[in-house]
C-alpha cells in the first residue's frame, strides 16, 4: 500500500514510499543546496537519520577492516597540498620503485594469514605508463593466486589501461575526488577535476568497482563539503566505497598550517556520505590517530563501516592495530578483515 509521503525535503526530488518498505534507495540526483542543509541540521538529529539510514542498509555493529600496501612510494610529479609524496615537497619521503613481484606476494600472503581477504596496491604515479600497467598487472595476477580480491591505486587511467588492469583480474580501483570543484585548484594545480571524472568513468566501463572519497580539513568552506558529496552522491551510480580523510598535517607539505576541522564537522560529513550513499562503505580513513576514541565512536554513530587497519596507511601513521581492537571491543562492533577494500587511503589518488 503506497502512502502519500516525501522523505525528507531536503532530496532533490521527493520520494514515494510504501509502508512496510525497508528503505528508499535514493541515487540522486542531489544539489549542493540539499547536501548543505543535511550538514546544517541540528547534530543529534542528523546523527538519528544517517544511523536510521545505515541500519535500513547495513548489518548494526559490523565494521570492515581495510589494510594497504605501498608498492612504489615517493617522488610523485602531481603536487597534491596534502600529499607528502609530492616530489617538490620537502617532506622525508625517500622515493623507491616499483617493489618485486615476490615483495608483493610475501606481504600479500601475510595480510590473508592474518584474515584479510582484499589486497590493495598504492603506487605513487601521476599515470602509470603502459609498461607501468604491464608490472602491475603482474602484481594482480599473483596476489589473485593468492585467492584475494584485489584493489588499486595507480592515478590516472586512460580507457585501455582500466580495460588491462580488468583483464588482469583487479577487482577495485580507488580515484579520489578530494574535494569539491570549486576548491580543487586551491589544492592541486598539475591537473584538472575532470581528469579524476574521466579516469572514474573509464574504470566503471571496464567494469572495475569505485573507491571514490574525499578529504576534510584543507581549509575549504562548508560548501565545499557539500560540494563533494554531491559529486559522489551524483555519480551514476555512486561508488562502491567512499574513503573520508580527515587531512594529516604533514610538515613540508603546503597544508602543513590549516586550521584543524572540528571533529563535530568531521562527524557531520561522515553522517552526509552515509545518508546520500546508503549502501557504500564509507570509510573513516586518514586521521583517525589524530581524532581520539570519542570521535570515532561518533564516526561510526554516523555511519562509518569500514576503517584502514594497521600502523601505516600509505606514508602516514595510523592507530596501531591494538589500540583498534580495543577500541571496537569497547564499543561492540565487529570488525572483519578484508585488506582494502575498495581502498582508498589518504595521500591521494
Ligand atoms: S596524492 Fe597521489 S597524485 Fe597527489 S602527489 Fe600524492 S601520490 Fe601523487
């Protein structure tokens, strides 16, 4: 039985349900305007929708746990604000290459013994090359003989690069979008959003999962924000998983100096993803070292069902693995291993 009902106004367009429907998928399309008034709502009210909205979607209390590996780390050509990989900042990362098939293998063996089931590979190219592609396609293949899934970071793609790394058995690509267009050139000038958008496009059409995010705490407005998960939320469909940083002020790097967010505005962003983007994993990434045990337990209040698992995420530091399985113990969630998932991590991509 259909009742007369919208929910909620804030939508771009209203939504007819029925009664006894479990939940509305709603894939957009949202406007800046209506994700701006979600993260203006009072704290506790949208903390009840987007934990009303997970729970429609999501099994309560299960969080995946995400682990990454650097395969070739440093002296990157892009200049991300954020990234100690950039080659031009002076920043201690020494810069290595492309790391052995065997190297791979020995850490990717490790990760399933130690429960995981997804293997994500970070490389800190601008574009891989096509030889680039060859090696990784290699290091996909043998991390598949493993029996894992697999996931990648590799920057920008052209359409045949995503058709190879298909072919070689990749399961996930992760492109993050960082922030919003408006704010984009204030934070990387060596490239443009459209880029991101088109290598995002050619690994949907290769038909390789999204990791698609963004970070919070570069000194952009609160538009900003809201501009981000519109584009996210727009995407068609939206990604798989959605990776939301909190940035690391990494000394050297142009955004060494910004203001810290307010973990209360932090929380809002993870509880927009969630209610725009019901069934992504969105992941409570980069930053988390930084947040405390409070703010997080509000992150996943929010929504949050996944973290990076593990002492380092690509360059950065993370909460080291006991004080996580402490922390999840304290709060009753369940945590399940499954390296990387649908990746994403902090420095970039
Ligand atoms: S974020 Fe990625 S693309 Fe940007 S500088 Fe770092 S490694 Fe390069």
């Amino acid at each position: 039985m259909e009742i007369n009902a919208t929910i909620p106004t804030h939508r771009a367009q209203p939504v007819r349900i029925h009664r006894n429907a479990v939940a509305p998928v709603v894939a957009g399309p949202w406007t800046v305007e209506a994700i701006q008034a979600l993260l203006d709502k009072p704290f506790m009210d949208l903390l009840f929708e987007a934990q009303t909205v997970h729970r429609q979607h999501w099994p309560a209390g299960n969080i995946e746990l995400a682990t990454l590996l650097s395969v070739k780390t440093g002296g990157c050509p892009e200049n991300c604000g954020y990234c100690p990989q950039a080659a031009e900042f002076d920043t201690g990362v020494k810069a290595d290459k492309l790391m052995e098939v065997d190297e791979v293998v020995r850490a990717a063996q490790a990760a399933k013994d130690a429960g995981a089931t997804r293997f994500c590979m970070g490389a800190a190219w601008r574009a891989p090359k096509d030889r680039d592609i060859e090696k990784v396609s290699a290091l996909i293949g043998a991390v598949k003989g493993l029996g894992l899934q697999t996931c990648a970071t590799l920057g920008m793609l052209e359409s045949h690069q995503a058709q190879a790394l298909k072919d070689a058995g990749l399961d996930y690509y992760n492109h993050n979008l960082d922030t919003a267009p408006e704010y984009y050139s204030d934070v990387v000038s060596t490239r443009a959003y459209q880029d991101r958008l088109d290598t995002l496009a050619h690994v949907r059409t290769a038909g390789i999962s999204v990791c698609c995010g963004g970070i919070v705490g570069m000194g952009e407005a609160p538009v900003h924000r809201a501009g981000l998960i519109a584009q996210l939320a727009n995407l068609q469909p939206y990604p798989e998983s959605v990776p939301i940083n909190s940035l690391v002020r990494v000394p050297g790097t142009p955004l060494a100096d910004s203001a810290p967010v307010d973990p209360l505005d932090f929380v809002r962003v993870i509880a927009v993803a969630r209610i725009t983007m019901p069934k992504a994993r969105v992941r409570l990434s980069a930053g988390r070292q930084q947040m405390g045990d409070a703010v997080q337990a509000l992150c996943f209040l929010a929504g949050a069902n996944s973290i990076f698992y593990g002492d380092k995420l690509l360059v950065t530091g993370n909460p080291d693995v006991e004080a996580d399985v402490q922390l999840l113990g304290k709060l009753g969630l369940n945590g399940h291993r499954t390296t990387t998932t649908e990746k994403e991590q902090t420095e970039c991509r």
